[in-house]
C-alpha cells in the first residue's frame, strides 16, 4: 500500500476517534447538567452557563484535533 494511503487511513481514524470522543464527553456533560437542575431547579441557569461553556471547551478541542488530522491527511 503507498504510504500516502495510510495517511488518509489514520487521518480518517483520528477524526473518527475526535468526533467518538466529544460526543461521548457532550453526553455525559448534559446529563450532569439535567441531574444538577433536576435536584436544584433554582441554581438551573447556572448550571445551563456552565455546561455551555464546558461544551464549547469540548468543541475547541475537537475542532482543533480534526484540523491537525486533515493537515496531516494532505502533507
């Protein structure tokens, strides 16, 4: 196989393994979240403030390893 070839392949794995894991991370954050308002309902928006910023943290970080997986995907 050219070694180009596996480049795409683990470019491919990598991006696939990002998206696995900021899903299951995104998950877990909002299901903390609706516990935590469930059981206090009057600290709920404080609760919203921060999953949204913790998601967009989580976001960050995705964007940033599918973007090293397509620069190494074209080199």
């Amino acid at each position: 196989m050219d070694p180009k070839a596996f480049g795409f392949l683990a470019a491919g794995f990598g991006a696939a393994l990002t998206v696995i894991g900021a899903g299951l991370g995104i998950g877990k954050l909002a299901a903390a979240a609706m516990e935590a308002s469930g059981r206090q309902p009057e600290v709920a928006g404080q609760v919203r403030t921060s999953m949204l910023i913790a998601a967009a943290l989580i976001e960050g970080a995705t964007f940033f390893a599918l973007a090293i997986c397509i620069i190494l995907a074209t080199k």
